[in-house]
C-alpha cells in the first residue's frame, strides 16, 4: 500500500538561566512521508447466503367451453365439453334360455347412453357394434340425436351379432369359451372412449355330459352296468318332446369285447329316452333323449357284458358321443380293465400271480410268456378287484373266498408288490402254517418271488441284485415278532478312552450289535437276526463304562431254508423286459441269461415247486410232447450256454442243498426227487446225463452249506442227502445212463446261499447286511 505521511515536529524544549529566567526552544518541523508498504494477502471467501424460500403455487387455471350463437351471445358455458357414456345394456340369446352357445344369434338392446360433459352432445353422433374375433354384428348404424348435459338416451333399435360356430370337439369334456365385444359411439368418426362398455360372455352348450361311470375291473363274461349323465344346464326343456328347443342324441360307441345286453333303464322317470342300433355301424348304439328338464341330468343306463374271448389285463374303452341338433357338441370315454377273478381250485394251482393296475396286457404277455414256458398252472388274484390283497381295506376285514392257506407248497408271484396290501403274518404263514408260533417253525416247501420298486431308482446300479430294494420287504417281516429282550444295562461297553475322542470310533455300538447279533444267531442258527431301531446316545454311566442308549434286536420269522425271493425291479418296469428279443417266441431262441428276460426266468423258475422242475425234465408222451422248453438255450457271460433242463437242474440243486440251512435234519426235497426217480425212471432216462450233473452240483453246494452253519443239524442232513444222491446216481446208471464229468455245471452266484436275491436265506452278520436302520 502506500506510505503514510510523516509524524508532525516535536514541541521544542526549555532551559533557565542564571537569572533564574526561562527560555523556550523553538518547535521541531513534521517528517517527511513513509514509504510504501508491501501488498497485503487476499483475505478468506466468506460462506454462502441461505437458500431462498419456494414460491408459491399458482392458481389453478382453468377450461371454458363457450358455445355461442349466430348473433354472438352465449348459449352455453361449462368446464367440460360433451362426452357419451354407455353405461348399460342389455343381452339375449335368440334361443333365450340363458345359454350363449356357438353359431347361436344374439340380440343387444336398451343401450343406454349418458352425456357425462358440460355441453350438449350434439346430435348426428352414430352408434353401432363393431364386429369381433368371436362375434360378427350386423352393420347397423344409428344416428343419435342431441343430448343435453347429464341427460341420458336409450338408443331404441336392437343390434344382431352371431357368435363364431366352433368345429367338433377333438378333446374330451365339455366346450367352455368366451366371446368379447363392446358398443362405440363416434362422433365425426372420431370415439368417445367412454362408450366402449367391455362385455364378456361365456360361450358353451345348453347340455353337457355330466359324468361317465363304470366299473374299473369287468372279468371275462361278467356283466356290469354303464352310466351316462346327461345335464341341462340352461333354463329351457331340450329333447325330442315338445317346446323343446333342440333334438338330444348319445351315441356310445363300445369296444367290440363289450356286449351290450338286455334294455336301456329310465334314470329320470319323466323323461324316458330310447336306445337303437343302426346296422350299418359297428359297434354302437343311439340313445334318443325324449326330453331333458331345464336343470335336471338324466341318468342312462346300459348293461354291457364282457366277451369270454377278452385278453386279460386289456383295456376296453368306451366312449360316448353327445349331439345336439345332430352336431356333434362333446365326448368322453372311460376305460374298463380285463381283470381276472379268484376261483380256488382243489388242489391249487402251482403259482398264485398276483396282478394289479400297473400290469399292461404287453407286462401280462411277458409272465404268460414266463410261465407258460415253465409249464406250471396258475391262479389269479387282482387287488383291484378285491380292494386288497391280504385283506379288503375297504373293510380291513379278511375276504369271504381268500387265498390265505390254499398254497402250501406253492408259490406266489407279485410282480407289482405292495407292502401296504401283504401282510408280513400272512408272509410267515405261507411259509410256516397258520399255527407257526405254537413250536419249532416247520418249512412248507413254498416259495414268493416279489419284484420290489427301487429304493433308488433315480440312481444306476451297477449291479440290481445288490440296490437296497429288499429293505422294506426285511423291515415288513422283522417287525412280525416281538422285540428280543436284553438283560438290563446290557446295551453298553468298558472305554478306557472316551468313545470318539483321542481318534477311536464315535460308534462303539456296531461292535456290540454284531457281536450280539453272532450270539444270538449261534443260539438259533436257523433264524437271521438283525437291527431293526436304534436310539444311539452314547454316554457315561460310570467308570469306563458308557451307555449306547437304546437298541431293537428282532429275529427274523423265516428259516434260511424258505425260498424268499425280492428282485429289484428298477422302479417297477417290468415291461421293459419283454423288449429284450421283440422276437421272442416259445418255440426256439437263445437268451443271454444276465438280459431281464435271463434273470426273471430264472428267478421264477426257482420259485416254482420241485415237481414242476421235474415234470420239465420228464419226457413226456409223443402227442402231449409240445413243450417249448427243450429248444431254449441260455448264454452266460463267460461264453459257457446252458440248455433249459441244465438250468433246470441247476435251481434245483440249489433248492435241494438250501434244506439243510433249516437245522432240523429234514431232507424232504432230496426225499421226493428220489421217489419220483424211481417210479418213473424211464421218464428220465433222455435227461438223465443232465440230472447225474445236478447230482453232482448238489454235493458242491452241500459243502458251501456245510461250511456256513457250523451244526450238528446240518453235518446230519448233509450226509443225508449225499447218500440219496448216490441212490439217484445209481438208478439211473442202473437204467443205462451214462455220465462221464468232464463238464460240470456251473455254480451261479445269483442262487448261492451267500449271494441270493432274498434275504432270509442269507442274512447273516458276514453278509454285510445285518443292520436295517443304515441301510
């Protein structure tokens, strides 16, 4: 900045004299000015001012409409201009009745319209209907006239539309639609969009089928009862009776195995109706309706028979046409399954199948296949027919005719099983009597093959015979008996080591189970034991020892002797099965035996009773010799082929060498081959070569038996057997047959006791499979 001026002069000084006089100096003269300063720094930015205030709103504006006159005055002032409002309307069918059906005219009237403006709506403004996808109207135009504010019109002329006819149904159950359309009103061809009232009708027939009843199950010449509901839903009569507004006719058409007999019945007792049948069309019948109430359903009946020739486990379908005015409006159809019925035979037959709703006639052709081949005579038992297998569960009552004890000895095939429809006791009982809990448990020598779902059939199993689907069948039977008591405190062990600390197992238990499990089997070797439930809470009681909590020890109510057979069936598709050889025939083929068609053979045929394995391998006068069997030839994987009576003898070996895993000593089996052997020797003199072999298989499977129950039960029936065996081999050498044991048959893993698809039999502690709960 610059300088400032200088500072003024100081007053002058004083002195006195000698005199004792004062003198005065004279003032001093002001300095000069400073010099410049330097420049200053630029000093902080001061802070913002405060934000000003909104401004306020402003006044709403506002529209007049101003309608004047020639002469300039005003006729009207408003806020709003005209606008047509259509707010009602009215709607009929020209059958009237309620109903808006296809291809049917339709009349709308009473159209009401509203100025909703401020202004009159000036008149010329047209009103119409304009066509739709689903409704054409008639072109009709109407010329309104003026219409005042808030005054309303109700246009006076009826507008015709009709409604889009549909084709014949080509899905079953009724036909149910919809068909759109709304009024406009232009005005200078310009809408007012207020006059599009939106209208929806809902677009079906005045009759419809009600329902359609049948029996589920019809066996061959049995006769049942078909029902037909026939409903008007509209509020007008139809039928063929006067007033009626249009001719009702059913056309049922029937499988030809379904036989119509005797006389249409009156559902409705006012409104009769007529059956005819037309000559020139095959397998059905016309039902005229003489007259359907409004609001009622008629109810017709017709009595068909199923023909004696029905294959069974074929589905006959039925189906019925409903015509209206001679136009096809609606069908449906049901099905009626060809079901065997139950007639016990004295004796039985050799295999009772047990057959349901999952069987297709393609499945049923593949067992008729299977047990025709095997020569056995069967019965039949369908669970649907008989709500139920073991009992009715309609009644959970045993049934009046039941199976239950008429096949000892025999065997029971369920291809489909279901553990909610077989009892376990009813299992227990077929193998060892009804009176099997009063003593020791006595084989019957019968035999159940059940072909179980997968327990995880969404997973693949490398092999089937080891997937986990025998499960339920082991928990179902386990559970027939009581629990076996332990003494108290017994399900526990001595730990130095705290159990699942310091790397030793957090599951002492398994050891205790197994060791128990080999106790009690040792005390009862013919029954299996297992784990049925487990409350595992390991902890300690007192010194060293620790408390396992709770266990379910169960012994199985079936010798190891019974022939319990469970196949996997990979979730039930048995039917697959049959498409291993499309061309399969009973007459000559060649089966790879690890195919489906292979395993389930030979799964059957070891359940089937011993004499029907011998009467296989008998042969058989000239003209009864139709068997097919003779030409089957089997092809293990090794490359080595069986010929049926060498798989014949091979199941049958297996069977005989399993009786002695009873540890009663009993060799019935043995006992009845030989019996039969030398009463008909001559009839086994062609197979008698194939039957020295078995011979001798039976004593290589004796070892493996004898080597698995360490009994004196079973040293004895061994050395039983062995010495029948020789008198087999000496009867038929004495009859001039010759062996020689170059070849012998082969053991297959599927039938040794050790490896065995059922596990009554081999359910033991070394097989890995004594605990059900981690299975």
């Amino acid at each position: 900045g610059i300088g400032g001026w200088g500072g003024s002069g100081g007053s002058g000084g004083s002195y006195t004299d000698s005199d004792g006089d004062t003198h005065h100096y004279p003032d001093g003269s002001s300095g000069s000015s400073g010099s410049n300063g330097f420049i200053g720094h630029s000093g902080p930015r001061g802070s913002d001012g405060p934000s000003g205030t909104n401004g306020g709103a402003a006044a709403c504006g506002s529209i007049l409409w101003v309608v004047s006159s020639p002469e300039g005055g005003v006729l009207y002032e408003a806020g709003t201009r005209y606008d047509a409002d259509v707010t009602n309307l009215t709607i009929t069918s020209a059958y009237d009745d309620g109903i808006f059906e296809p291809n049917e005219r339709i009349l709308v009237s009473g159209v009401l319209v509203v100025n909703s403006g401020g202004l009159p709506l000036p008149a010329g403004s047209q009103a119409f209907m304009p066509s739709t996808k689903t409704i054409k109207f008639e072109p009709t135009r109407f010329d309104m006239p003026e219409i005042l504010p808030s005054q309303s019109f109700t246009i006076p002329i009826t507008y015709y539309g009709r409604i889009f006819d549909e084709p014949p149904p080509n899905v079953p159950g009724p036909f149910v639609s919809s068909a759109e359309f709304h009024p406009r009103i232009d005005l200078l061809g310009r809408p007012f969009e207020k006059s599009h009232l939106h209208q929806k009708l809902v677009v079906q027939y005045p009759v419809k089928l009600a329902y359609l009843r049948s029996i589920e199950n019809l066996g061959r010449g049995e006769v049942s009862k078909l029902e037909i509901g026939v409903q008007n839903i509209s509020s007008m009569p139809y039928g063929s009776c006067q007033g009626s507004l249009g001719r009702v006719v059913l056309q049922i058409h029937l499988d030809a195995r379904l036989i119509p007999v005797g006389s249409a019945n009156v559902g409705f007792s006012s409104v009769p109706y007529s059956v005819t049948y037309n000559p020139n069309i095959q397998d059905s019948m016309f039902v005229e309706m003489h007259g359907i109430p409004a609001g009622e359903t008629v109810n017709v009946e017709i009595t068909v028979q199923m023909e004696s020739r029905a294959e069974l486990m074929d589905r006959c379908f039925w189906q019925a046409d409903l015509l209206l005015r001679d136009k096809l409006i609606e069908y449906n159809f049901e099905k009626i399954r060809v079901s065997p019925y139950y007639i016990p035979q004295d004796p039985s037959s050799d295999v009772l199948m047990v057959t349901d709703s999952s069987i297709t006639r393609k499945e049923f052709v593949f067992w008729q296949r299977i047990l025709e081949v095997l020569g056995v005579s069967v019965d039949f038992w369908d669970t649907p027919r008989y709500h139920g297998f073991s009992v009715d569960q309609q009644t959970n009552t045993r049934h009046q005719v039941s199976w239950e004890g008429r096949y000892d000895g025999r065997m029971i095939l369920y291809p489909h099983c279901d553990l909610t429809q077989l009892w376990g006791i009813d299992v227990v009982r077929h193998f060892h009597g009804g009176n099997y809990r009063d003593g020791p448990l006595k084989d019957l020598n019968s035999s159940m093959v059940l072909f179980m779902p997968s327990r995880s059939a969404h997973r693949p199993q490398a092999n089937r015979f080891y997937d986990r689907g025998d499960v339920p069948v082991l928990r179902h039977l386990s559970i027939v008996d009581d629990t076996l008591q332990l003494p108290a405190n017994a399900y526990s062990g001595l730990h130095i080591i705290p159990p699942g600390s310091c790397g030793f197992t957090p599951k002492p238990f398994l050891k205790w189970e197994k060791k128990q499990l080999q106790k009690l089997e040792k005390e009862v070797p013919s029954q299996a034991c297992t784990v049925v439930e487990r409350q595992a809470q390991v902890h300690s009681t007192s010194i060293f020892r620790y408390s396992y909590g709770s266990v379910d020890l169960r012994r199985f109510p079936l010798l190891r002797s019974c022939k319990l057979m469970t196949y996997d069936g990979a979730g039930g598709c048995i039917a697959d099965m049959s498409l291993d050889d499309q061309n399969l025939v009973p007459s000559s083929v060649e089966i790879p035996l690890a195919s489906n068609f292979g395993q389930v053979l030979m799964v059957t045929l070891f359940g089937i009773p011993l004499r029907c394995k011998l009467n296989m391998l008998k042969t058989k006068p000239e003209e009864a010799a139709q068997t097919p069997t003779i030409n089957f030839t089997f092809h293990l994987p090794s490359g080595y082929s069986l010929t049926m009576p060498q798989l014949v003898v091979i199941c049958m070996a297996c069977e005989i060498a399993d009786e002695v895993l009873n540890c009663a000593g009993t060799t019935t089996r043995i006992s009845e081959l030989v019996q039969e052997i030398q009463d008909n020797t001559a009839a086994y003199i062609e197979r008698g070569a194939v039957i020295l072999a078995g011979m001798e298989l039976v004593k290589r499977e004796l070892q493996q038996r004898n080597k698995r129950i360490k009994h004196p039960q079973v040293t004895q029936a061994v050395g039983a057997i062995k010495r029948q065996v020789n008198i087999v081999q000496q009867t038929l050498r004495g009859a001039g047959v010759a062996y020689t044991a170059e070849n012998p048959l082969p053991q297959l893993s599927i039938l040794q006791d050790s490896f065995r698809v059922h596990r009554s039999n081999q359910h033991r502690v070394a097989d890995g499979r004594w605990n059900l709960v981690d299975c």
